[in-house]
C-alpha cells in the first residue's frame, strides 16, 4: 500500500515536470496519413525569446493563459503550404532566426493536419478555413492590444495565398506580407481575390522561384523577386532522374534565400527589368529612381523601400544566386573595347584575387558582340566578393571547335563594382581563345576615352 502510494507519487511530479518541461513541436506525420487525407486541426506554435527553441502551443480562446506573448511587441506568423508527405518542413528553424535578428513573437501555424493529403485540391480547398482560423486569433490578439501593423506574415507556397486571405479580411491593414514561391497550380490565372494580392496588406513582397511548375507566374506583391529568372535554381537537379528533390528543390529554395538576408548573409540587390534576358545583358542596372538608397535589397530588410515601391507600378525584379549559401553574388559591369577590324562573337569568363581569395564570373548565358571602337557592356557576376582586387585574369572563347583559335585584341577593359563603384581598368590586352591573361588591374585614366 505505501509503495503503491510512493509510486503513484513519483509518477505524478515526473508526470508534471515533464509537462513543465514539454515543448509544442510541429505535427509530424506520415505517407500513410497522406493517402487516407487529414481533416483541419491549426496548430500555432510561440517562440519568443525567452523560449526561443521550445514552443508554446497557444490557446485559441484564451491568451491570458501565456504572459511570455506580449502584445506590444511585433508578431511574425510563419505558415507553410501543401505536405504531400506528411513530414515537417526542414526550415523550422525559421523562427530561431527571426529571434535572432528582432524581438518579437514569431508564431508558426502548423495546419500539417489539413496540408497532409495526396489530393492537392482538398489542401487547396482548406486554405479558406486555415485563414478564418487565423482571423478569428488576430482578431483575439486585438482585443489584448496587439496592432494588426506590426504583424507580419510569412508565407511559403499555399501558405502565401492563405496569408493573403487573412490579410482581405482585415481590408489590408496588417504589416507585411512576404509570399515566399507562392503557389501557381489552381491559383494562376485566379482574380486577385482569390489569390495573394498588394491590397491584402500595407505591402506585400513576393519571391518567385519556380514559376515552371509549383510557383505563381504573374508579379503579386508591391515588389516581385525573380531569383535566377524565377524558373530554374541552380544547384537543382534540372531532370526527373534525380529522385524526390526534383520536384520541390526549386521551390523550397526561396525559402532558402530569405533565410540567408534574415541573418544578414547577404545583400542582393535586385535591378528591376522587363525580362531575365535583358538583366543579364547588363541592361537594367540603371537604379536613378530609389534615389541614394539605390536598387532594393532583396529579402527581410526590402521593408525600407516600401514607401518609394508604393508609388511605383508593378514590375519584376532581378537576381542571381550561387548553388549553396551564401547565396549573394557580387556584380560587376564590364566594358570592353576592341581594336580587331572584324567583329567578334564570344564569351568572356573573369577571375578576380586578392591573394588568398578568388572570385568567378562567366558571361555565357549568350554570345556578346565586339566590335571595333564600341564599348560592349556586359554585367558580370561573381559567386562571392574579392575586397581588394590585386589581379584580375580573362578568358575569351568562341565556343566554336572547329574553326581556327581567334584573337581579341582588348583597347581598353573596365570593371566597375555595382556597390564600391571605383572603376579597375587596364589597357591594350591581348586575348588568345581559351587562354587566360593575368593581369593587375590600374586605376582607370578617364582622359583614354
Ligand atoms: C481554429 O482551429 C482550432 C484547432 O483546429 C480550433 O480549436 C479553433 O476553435 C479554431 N478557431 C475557430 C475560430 O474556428
Ligand atoms: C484564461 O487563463 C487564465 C490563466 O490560465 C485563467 O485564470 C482564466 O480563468 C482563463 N479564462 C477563461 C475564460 O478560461
Ligand atoms: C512587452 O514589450 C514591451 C516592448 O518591448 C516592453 O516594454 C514590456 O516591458 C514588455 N512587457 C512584459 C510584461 O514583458
Ligand atoms: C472591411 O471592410 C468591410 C466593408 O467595408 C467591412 O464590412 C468590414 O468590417 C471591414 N473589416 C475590418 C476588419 O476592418
Ligand atoms: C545564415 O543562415 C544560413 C542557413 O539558412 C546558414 O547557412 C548561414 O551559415 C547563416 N549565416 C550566418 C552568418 O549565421
Ligand atoms: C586581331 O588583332 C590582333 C592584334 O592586333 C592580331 O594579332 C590578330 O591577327 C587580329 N585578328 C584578326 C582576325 O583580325
């Protein structure tokens, strides 16, 4: 009898710490539940930074109940989208780095029970009740006193279109809202008030990173990203044969490339252009209209360029990424001045050092033009960023095999970094096919042209 007593007692305190001591984790769910389908359950998830990695799974009645959820302070809602597996997403992580970078109550919805199914329209079909369950919940951290502007919501894929629909009911008074590869399948083509739309909130900035297959075609924010084009990312398998990842690594990505401006890995600047062709041909690095703020910097910090991007018209912006992180590339304008009397098609790969360090870009994505006395401009992009250039080595190749090796006789190259903005130059170079020249760069003497 008394150690039944003691025993029963040992496990009630275990019973209770363990409860004290219980985070909220995300659903987890398998294939298993995918096929049979899951009915609605949303799941919000508080980390704070007193609770940074153990989150608290929120009433949805009654707040009072969590003193660790201050109402004065920003909240961010991070919702993701369709679960064909069941799994959790592998960017959970997510919410740590919001706290690292601001305070504030990052909530993560967790709707897996709902996005867990085989049949995307039925996960489609949810997205409406997801986002009255959310309304209901903002509307309940009104009445405690939260402001619907400092509320940001972040959405990835079906969760950017759900964000959009909480932020109509509110007639587009919350924040922010960011729609990270918002979904295209039974969404493109929709009237914007069935989709995420720049009325849904004070201002909506939108990544694109696979408009080809899982992603939103059409700009749907204030600003839209189009990273690498928006289509295909690179370091993504391009074929079928590769397994599972071909289908969602594109896609997946754009979270990817938010996380590293989050923590302030990367400043990319995106150069607003009519195509991905015309950017890449150096085109539209013209940044005159945002005035000394320059082009806006892709990612959580575009928030600064709202009141210039308001007055603007809807127009697609421009970047490119390196495979992994960090993802930022450093751009650069090359112009090029030739001396040969034919002109000449090719391609030009650069390499800058600084002794330890070397950067590469290849201007390939088409053939450039060089003509005797004309300045070819061409936009190169480096996989990362050399400080104090001390060498700079070109390559020039036709890309034809068969014909005879050709020269490029160089009157003049220039280089100019797009943010430091001091030109390199060097004069008279000889270029043999697909023989690299090193050279030292010189300050460029403005009195040659
Ligand atoms: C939101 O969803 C939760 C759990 O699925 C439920 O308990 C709650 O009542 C819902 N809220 C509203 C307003 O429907
Ligand atoms: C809400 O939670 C607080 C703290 O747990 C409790 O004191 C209060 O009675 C609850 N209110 C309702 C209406 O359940
Ligand atoms: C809530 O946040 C505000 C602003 O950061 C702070 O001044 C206040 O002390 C916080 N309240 C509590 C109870 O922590
Ligand atoms: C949004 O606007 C409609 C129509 O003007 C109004 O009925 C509704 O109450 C507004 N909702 C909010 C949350 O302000
Ligand atoms: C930023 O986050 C990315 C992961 O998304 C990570 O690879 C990178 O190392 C982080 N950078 C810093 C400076 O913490
Ligand atoms: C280009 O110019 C270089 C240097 O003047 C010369 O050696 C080369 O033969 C020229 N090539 C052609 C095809 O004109």
């Amino acid at each position: 009898m008394f150690l039944w007593r003691y025993l029963t007692l040992l496990l009630l305190t275990t019973a209770h710490t363990c409860k004290a001591k219980k985070c909220g984790r995300f659903t987890d769910l398998h294939l298993g539940h995918s096929f049979i389908g899951t009915s609605l359950k949303v799941r919000l998830l508080l980390y704070t930074r007193h609770n940074d990695v153990c989150g608290v799974l929120l009433s949805h009645t009654n707040l009072t109940q969590h003193p660790q959820f201050n109402m004065s302070k920003p909240t961010t809602f991070v919702v993701h989208g369709y679960r064909p597996t069941g799994s959790p997403p592998v960017w959970l992580y997510i919410t740590k780095m919001l706290l690292d970078r601001e305070d504030m109550n990052a909530i993560l919805v967790d709707w897996n029970h709902g996005a867990t199914t085989l049949d995307y329209l039925r996960a489609v079909k949810t997205t409406r009740k997801v986002s009255d369950n959310l309304t209901a919940f903002i509307k309940m951290m009104q009445d405690h006193g939260a402001s619907l502007s400092s509320i940001h919501m972040i959405g990835v894929s079906l969760g950017a279109h759900i964000s959009g629909m909480v932020g109509a009911n509110f007639n587009g008074s919350i924040g922010r809202i960011t729609g990270l590869d918002v979904a295209g399948p039974s969404f493109n083509n929709k009237p914007p008030e069935d989709r995420l739309d720049p009325t849904d909130a004070q201002f909506v900035d939108v990544l694109h990173t696979d408009t080809d297959a899982l992603g939103f075609r059409e700009p749907l924010g204030h600003i839209d990203f189009y990273a690498n084009g928006g289509a295909d990312q690179p370091g993504c398998p391009k074929t079928i044969f590769s397994g599972g990842s071909y289908f969602k690594c594109d896609h997946q990505k754009s979270v990817f490339l938010f996380l590293d401006t989050v923590n302030r890995t990367c400043f990319t600047r995106a150069y607003p252009c009519s195509s991905y062709e015309d950017f890449l041909a150096g085109k539209c690095l013209n940044c005159d209209r945002f005035g000394d703020a320059g082009c806006p910097i892709f990612g959580y910090d575009v928030i600064q360029w709202k009141d210039k991007l308001l007055k603007l018209n809807q127009e697609k912006y421009f970047f490119t990424t390196n495979a992994d992180s960090p993802y930022c590339k450093t751009n650069y304008k090359v112009d090029v001045m030739i001396w040969n009397k034919s002109e000449r098609w090719g391609y030009i790969t650069i390499k800058l050092f600084d002794g330890n360090k070397e950067a590469v870009a290849t201007i390939d994505h088409e053939a450039s033009e060089f003509r005797k006395f004309t300045e070819t401009k061409m936009l190169a992009q480096f996989d990362s960023d050399v400080q104090s250039v001390k060498k700079v080595s070109i390559m020039f190749t036709t890309g034809q095999v068969l014909q005879p090796k050709r020269t490029l006789r160089l009157l003049r190259v220039r280089l100019t970094h797009l943010e430091v903005k001091k030109p390199l130059c060097r004069y008279d170079v000889l270029l043999q096919e697909n023989t690299e020249v090193t050279f030292s760069p010189l300050p460029c003497e403005e009195s040659h042209f």
